[in-house]
C-alpha cells in the first residue's frame, strides 16, 4: 500500500486543509476509506492538543496514523547553530527579509537576526554567496548535516517508507527538517507555503522538487528568492477562499445588518486591525467616528471593528486593550471571535466582509478574501495623530513584497493623510464602483485560480504523484 506523510506543524493548517466544505481532508477520505493509500500525519510531539482534531479525523477514517515528532524550536537552538541559520537564512534578502530583520514587526519584538546593525552583511550575502547554485544547492545542505546532525525524522521514515511528503509550511523549522529527511532518503517531496508571505522571506535549505502555488504573484517570489523553475511550480489558488466561491452559509444583507446590531438601512466599514504592527490605528478610528457623528460620511454609518485575525495572544490582549474605548459606542460592533475557530466563526467573519461598504485592512492576509468579494479596500498610509519614524511607521509594512503588489495595482487605496482618507471615505460610500478595475488587477495579480477548485487541484497532486 502506498504511503503518504502530511506534516501538519501548525493550527494554520486547520484553515487550508480541514476547516471548511469540501476540504482536502474531506476529498482524501474517500481513496483512504477505499484503501487506495495510507495517510500518516506528521505532529510535533511537544504540541499534540492543538491538533486534536486529527485525532477525530484517524478514528473516523480508516489507514489513517499519526507521529508524534520532537524538534527542537528556533529558541533553543546553540549559538553555533543559530550563527548557521543566520548565514543560510539571508542568501535572500528582499523588501519583506528587510522589514523583518531591521525594523520588526511588532513593537515590543526586536528585529530578527540581530538588527540593522547586520543589514549590510545580510544584504552582501545574499548579492554574492546567495547568488552561487553551488552554495545554495550543495554547500548548505552538505553544511547542515554537520551543524544538526540529529535527524529526529530519520526513524518513522525507516518504520514507514513513505512513497511521498506533503510539506505545506516550507519556511517552519520544523517542515524544513521533515523536508530535510525526505531529500537524505531519496523520497518524493511535494511543498507549499501556507501564507502569501513566504518565499519573499529567507532561503529554504532544502526545498521540495516541486511545489503548489497559490498564485501569480507566489509563482513570480518562488521564482525569483528560491530559484524554482515554472516546470516545478503548479498553480492551485487558495483553498480557504474556496469557501466564497462555493457560496455555502451565505447570509443576506439584511440577516447580517441584524446580527451585527445596527438598522436596517445602515452602512458599515469593516476595520480589520493590525494590531502591535500599528499602535497608532485608535487615532483612525476616533477620527473616523466623529465623522460619522457629523454626517460627514453620510447618514446611518456604522462600524465593526475586528482584532486581527492573525493574532497570537498577545496581539489579542493588545488590541483588547487598544479597542476597548470603542467597543461600547452606538456605531460600533466589536467582534472579537477568532478567526477560523470553527465553521460558524469562518462564515460569520464573510458574511461581515461580503456586505461591507468599505474594508480597511491594515496590512494583512484580511486583503485576499476582501479582495476575492470586491470590497472597496483601503489600507493606512499615516500614523494617526502623530509621525512616527519609518522603523516604526505603518508605512513600513508597504516595503514588503507582496504589498508592493497590493499598492501598485491601485486595488486598495492608501490614504497619507485624515483628509485623504475622509474623501476616499466618501467615496467608496457614495459610488462603490470607484476602483472595481484596479480591484480585478489585484485580483489577477494575488488570487491566482478563484474558481472553488483550489482543494481539488491539491488533491489531484498528491493522488498523481501517488499514482492511485
């Protein structure tokens, strides 16, 4: 029987593979439950409660197991080993490797890889060695069995011997070192990056033969910061948005106008925060209430004010505490429910989004499905009140690759200024066609393949290269 490890390291697989209708888990149940295969989920043994659901999923499917392996995380790495990682990390360096290793991303973390004060080093290494095949494809993989020369995979590979990998969070420690084994054991290897951020950060050490991408815009990063080829590329889309193209769970205007609180002839701008990226955003929206409040953005306008949905728990804390002066006012609905918590938070959180009149979504993933309903979309350009200095401005976030994209393509609009952002406002309130060309651009560009069959193609991917 052939066999196929999926390493599931992190919750935010629930959200592409498992979370929502017609999920791949859902579509690999039938060749399991046929015995066509057996499907070994990879877990890290350190972290087995957050992945519970797998074992749901085992028991109810049949030649289904599941391995629990330790790897030691980035924090607990030696020295030695982290002066390692730094040199292979920065063979690329982009605008997104830039604001993450100079000017962080949150407020009270430091930098990665020790500051500005290594941003010519880490730009000189990635213009030079980056720019060798051989240190990429040979040096660093012959150097990394010296540094880690545990290999904590090395037994479940010799226990099962795997017909193929599914490594779908590429650029986490620990689906490197699965990826690492598989490459040593001569296995076919199929990746994926699980967020639109990923090949525009470091070097992967050992990347997968061949990889899923979600869109244009991934296939373009991939091929330019990890040196893929378009022959080992496969355009899929993005599987959480299948859910909008499907129209499952769908609610009307009115069904959510009521849900949320406010009347029925209302309009609502959605303000998906940023959270520690952007202390500033209480400026905004102060400012954006007392127009409001003046009739200045039109009659019966409202607001739902959402944390960001990436959020670890302090972000969450943080924005408790930074929105909480707002979730009490008349206009505002404050949803703090987690996203992709379950199935009735994921269809609450687009049915929100779907009748938005506007969408503010400061820098983050939140653009992508915003976009795929063709929202009016803003983002900020200013800090609020006051001018913070560009390590710490919001605007550093535009530097990142694939905002760059967002910005360029005109498809969310980036107000530099109140008055700018009060007449962009108005605006999209008044004519929310404003921009639908822009919008279909950006589409083009970030989406990839928006037709509900992004699950299906991975799925058809791995049966392929199984050859059920």
């Amino acid at each position: 029987m052939k066999t196929l490890f999926f390493v599931f390291s992190v919750q935010d697989c629930f959200k592409n593979f498992v979370a929502l209708p017609h999920s791949l888990l859902e579509r690999l149940a039938v060749p399991l439950q046929k015995g066509m295969f057996r499907l070994v989920f990879v877990v890290p043994e350190d972290r087995k409660k957050e992945f519970e659901k797998l074992e749901e999923y085992k028991n109810a499917t049949p030649n289904v197991s599941i391995e629990y392996v330790y790897v030691r995380p980035r924090p607990k790495l030696t020295r030695f080993e982290r002066v390692f990682v730094f040199f292979y990390s920065y063979l690329v360096y982009t605008g997104t490797t830039a604001v993450l290793a100079t000017m962080g991303m949150r407020l009270n973390e430091p930098p990665g890889g020790s500051g500005r004060i290594f941003a010519p080093l880490k730009w000189l290494l990635s213009r030079t060695l980056g720019a060798m095949p051989w240190v990429r494809n040979s040096l660093v993989p012959f150097l990394f069995g010296f540094v880690f020369p545990e290999r904590p995979f090395k037994k479940i590979f010799d226990t099962y011997r795997p017909d193929l990998i599914f490594i779908p969070n590429l650029h986490e420690r620990y689906d490197q070192e699965a990826s690492r084994e598989a490459y040593l054991q001569q296995t076919a290897r199929l990746g994926m990056a699980l967020n639109w951020d990923h090949y525009d950060k470091y070097y992967l050490p050992f990347p997968p033969e061949h990889i899923l991408v979600q869109s244009e815009q991934m296939q373009d990063f991939a091929h330019r910061f990890q040196k893929y080829q378009p022959s080992q590329m496969t355009l899929i889309g993005y599987p959480f948005l299948d859910f909008i193209q499907s129209g499952d769970y769908m609610q009307s205007r009115s069904e959510v106008l009521k849900d949320l609180g406010f009347p029925e002839e209302s309009k609502y701008i959605m303000y998906i925060a940023g959270s520690m990226y952007c202390p500033d955003e209480p400026d905004v929206i102060e400012e954006m209430l007392r127009w409001a409040d003046s009739g200045e953005l039109g009659e019966n306008i409202h607001f739902v004010i959402r944390p960001y949905p990436g959020g670890r728990g302090r972000d969450d804390a943080f924005d408790q505490q930074k929105f909480e002066g707002f979730a009490k006012h008349p206009r505002v609905s404050y949803q703090m429910q987690k996203f992709w918590a379950g199935m009735e938070t994921n269809a609450a959180f687009m049915n929100i989004m779907r009748h938005a009149d506007a969408v503010m979504a400061i820098y983050s993933t939140a653009v992508l499905p915003a976009a795929a309903l063709d929202r009016p979309l803003l983002t900020l350009g200013f800090d609020g009140y006051k001018k913070r200095p560009l390590h710490r401005s919001v605007n550093r976030f535009a530097k990142r690759e694939h905002f760059k994209d967002v910005i360029q393509s005109g498809g969310q609009a980036q107000p530099r200024s109140f008055a700018e952002l009060k007449k962009i406002l108005q605006t999209y309130l008044g004519h929310p066609e404003t921009d639908a060309d822009k919008r279909a651009l950006l589409r083009t560009r970030v989406l990839g393949p928006f037709d509900g069959k992004s699950s299906e193609r991975i799925f058809t991917a791995i049966t392929d290269r199984l050859h059920l």
